[in-house]
C-alpha cells in the first residue's frame, strides 16, 4: 500500500446539495494493519530492511537471544554529563537549563517521539463514588473518566479511564501510588502470555505451584495486595489505564491519542508512540488529581510492569511532577541499555510487534543503523527521573520461578550506575556500588534503588521494600 492509495482511502467526497449547504469533510481514520503502517514508517525512512531481533523462545535458533555475559559485545554508554559541544556539565545549572534540554530532545526525536504542542484538553468526570473495604480496610473508590476533546477528528473518541481509592478515615490529603493497570483491582499487566512480553524458553524447566503466601504483593489471591499495603500506611491509590489512552498495537496508531493528533492518519517518524502516549495520560490523570481535596499531588508516585514500567520510567523522566517511581521489569525500551546485545534488543522493538512503542525514527537503528549509534542511552532517561527517588525493581534472572533473563537484569542495574553522576550532581546519593547484587538484596540507601526478587515477571514481591524506601519521601501531613 503506498501513499497515492492511503491518500485515496483517506478522504471522504461529499457532493452537497448546494454551495451553501458545502461543509468541510471531516477527517477519517485510516484502517491499517500494524504490518502496513510499520511498512509505511520504513518508506518514509527510506528503510528497505531491518536485522532480525533476538528469538527468546528457541535457543537454538540462529538468532537465538544471548545469555552468556562472555558474548556481550564491548559497548561505550554516553556520558550524562558531557553536553553536545563537549563542555563537561560541572554545576546542576548547567545541567537544567542546557544538558537536560539536550537529552530530553534527543529522547523526543530518536527514541520515543515528539508529544504535540497542542494536544487536545482532558475533561475529567467522577462516574461513579462508592464506600468499600479494600480487605479490612475503609475506602472511599472513584471510577472517572477524562473526556479528550475529539473535535479535530470526531470519528475517534478517547475517554481514559481511571482509578482512585483514598482511605476512608483520612483526615487531610494523601500521597497516592498511581498504577498502569486494567481498571478495578483486575489483573497485572504485561504477563508472559501477553504478546511482546518476555518469552518463557520452549526448554525450561516447568514452573512448580508457588504458595500462595510466599508473595506479600497479592500475587494469586495470596497476602495483601498492594492496593492494600498503600492504604494501610495511609496513602491512596490509583490505577490508570493504558489502553484507554492509546492501543498496544500498531494498527492502532491511527486512533486513540496519537491517532487523533494526526486526525486518523499515519505517524511521522518522530511522532511519539504509545509508551510516549501512556505517560501522557497518566500526566492527565495527575491534572486531575492536583484538583482532588482527597490527594497531596506534590506526593504522588508512578508505577508499572513490563512494558508499563518502560511507560512508568518515560512518565517519571518527563513528568517532574510525579514524585517517586517504581519501575517493574522494563528491560528494553525501558532500563535496559540498547547497546548491550543480552536478552531482548533494539531490534525486537524495531519490528512490527513492537515498534509502536516508539517512535518511528527508532526503527532507524534495527537498520540500517545500530543501537551504537543511537546519541542517547537508557541510563540517561533515568539520570532524567533526577533528583526524585526511582526504584528499580526486577524479579530473578534464575532460579525456581524465576522472571528469566529476557529483560537483562544486570545491564538494568548497569544502567542506574551510569545514572549516578547526575544524581551526585543534583545532591543525591546513587546506588553507592557497582557491584551487582545477589536476589533479594535491596539497594536502597540513596535516591536510586535497586532490588530483584524471586518471584518472577511481578513488582508483588518488591512492593514491602518499596514502600519501606518510600517512606522516607512520602510523608502524611495530618496524621490519621
């Protein structure tokens, strides 16, 4: 399909009854498969062809995804602190009126895409108020939903949905822990069933039933969940979600947020992707939270698994509103360093599964480019969370029910050390080693923290050592 046939199906020919009664066409979406919009992106890059990205699930397949840290390729990652003309950021001035904006650029035009300068208004409404107990504990639920303005493409509507559960024996405003989740207190997302998500090797060994009460996160019914764990220290929490805002699909890049910016048709190449559009919705939904009586905004957090961890690390990189963040198993995309070739690559998230995510302009560095050459690296968008408290949170790489090494728990951690000078700079304390730590070894000293549990692709297990570190952040101002 080429763009003499897009611009044919794109447009709609009224014959009017009169000159009078002559109305402009109003824009229709295009209907494109995530094949046919990501072959469109690769035309307008003039890409013929992209390497294959790394296979998790055969490892004896020629593209078989590497795990051995003796085939990791020697790489350089970009120095935080050197600007584009070489000058060495020296002061945290120089690094917020010059270093960030530069990082923050790139970002937006190489790797996760340009939000629009005139994204439609969000107009939230309470749809439904009710008093419930979430276990034993008193809360008050609002379901709401935020109307984004459709008026320059009627034809699709976004209504985000939202969460949010406040104690009900409060005496003032809250901090809140906000989720990228499914609505309700349904389930997690980014499982290993869900496509995209880490491959469980054909050859592994099978899972054995875990106890329930193993997991203090709430992971099968068992222990509190962390909805539960959050109200009993006072604060609220809120879940917002993903496919509200935009579809985890290619095909779907015409509608939702991004579709509607671009009135239903294709993407420019440094037009955001969906991970860019999530965070964007979740700085809506902090809109609307800076407006509720029930919540402290200054004190609201960001949390996400999987893909929505690389969401909920881009909603706290940008966003300096959010106050802490909790980022879930994000791997590539997300904490994980391009240029280290261990478990999934650059070139998973470059084809047509998963290049929605970002923006076009990255599929530049599957081919014919390479993540070498990419000006930015993982490191730097959580040296962009700096000065806040990020939490770096992964399950296993090994062991009985463990996550796996698909998300590359080691160059993550590699990468929140590279981190560490610009929080140094802001004042902050880093990770304060180098040295990679054993499972259920928390890291959580400074105002970057890292910690991986046993219990596979989950924050569950993190969430007591979370909200222990985030104690020293987010404080109730009227005790209950």
């Amino acid at each position: 399909m080429n763009r003499a046939i897009l611009a044919c199906l794109s447009l709609i020919v009224v014959a009017p009854a009169s000159a009078q009664d002559a109305k402009p066409a109003e824009p229709v979406p295009l209907q494109l498969t995530a094949r046919q919009d990501h072959k469109l992106m690769m035309e307008a890059l003039g890409i013929t062809s992209l390497r294959e990205g790394a296979n998790g699930m055969n490892r004896n397949a020629p593209n078989a995804a590497n795990y051995d840290e003796s085939k990791v390729a020697p790489f350089t990652l970009p120095d935080p602190l050197v600007c584009a003309d070489g000058t060495k950021v020296t002061t945290p001035e120089q690094w917020w009126k010059t270093r960030r904006p530069e990082i923050v650029e790139v970002f937006d035009r190489e790797v996760y895409g340009r939000v629009p300068k005139d994204t439609p208004d969000v107009k939230w409404e309470v749809t439904e108020t009710n008093e419930e107990k979430v276990g034993d504990i008193p809360a008050i639920t609002k379901r709401l939903v935020g109307h984004v303005d459709d008026s320059r493409c009627p034809g699709i509507t976004v209504d985000i949905q939202l969460t949010l559960t406040t104690p009900a024996q409060a005496k003032g405003p809250v901090p809140v822990m906000m989720e990228f989740g499914f609505g309700g207190f349904g389930p997690r997302p980014g499982g290993p069933r869900t496509k995209g998500a880490m491959p469980r090797p054909a050859d592994a060994p099978a899972r054995k039933a875990t106890p329930k009460a193993a997991f203090p996160g709430g992971i099968g019914g068992g222990g509190p969940s962390w909805q539960q764990q959050v109200l009993a220290k006072g604060w609220g929490c809120a879940i917002i979600v993903p496919n509200s805002i935009q579809a985890d699909s290619g095909a779907g890049l015409t509608r939702g947020i991004i579709g509607l910016c671009n009135k239903g048709q294709p993407r420019k190449p440094d037009d955001w992707g969906s991970l860019r559009a999530w965070a964007w919705g979740a700085s809506r939904a902090l809109d609307y939270l800076e407006t509720d009586k029930a919540v402290d905004a200054k004190q609201v957090g960001i949390e996400g698994l999987s893909r929505y961890g690389k969401a909920a690390l881009v909603a706290m990189a940008y966003d300096p509103r959010f106050a802490i963040g909790f980022i879930g198993s994000s791997g590539e995309g997300g904490a994980k360093p391009h240029r280290r070739n261990f478990g999934e690559l650059v070139e998973n998230l470059t084809g047509s599964g998963e290049y929605h995510w970002m923006a076009g302009n990255f599929l530049k560095y599957g081919g014919p480019m390479t993540p070498a050459d990419l000006p930015v690296d993982s490191h730097e968008l959580i040296a962009l969370c700096a000065p806040r408290p990020t939490f770096i949170s992964y399950g296993a790489s090994t062991g009985p029910g463990a996550e796996g090494q698909w998300v590359d728990q080691r160059g993550s951690f590699m990468a929140a050390v590279a981190a560490g000078p610009v929080y140094r700079l802001l004042g902050k304390k880093d990770l304060g080693t180098s040295d990679f730590p054993e499972v259920e070894t928390p890291i959580t000293s400074g105002e970057l923290a890292f910690r991986q549990h046993k219990g596979g692709h989950t924050t569950g297990p993190n969430w007591p050592t979370f909200l222990t570190y985030a104690d020293r952040y987010l404080k109730l101002q009227i005790a209950p």
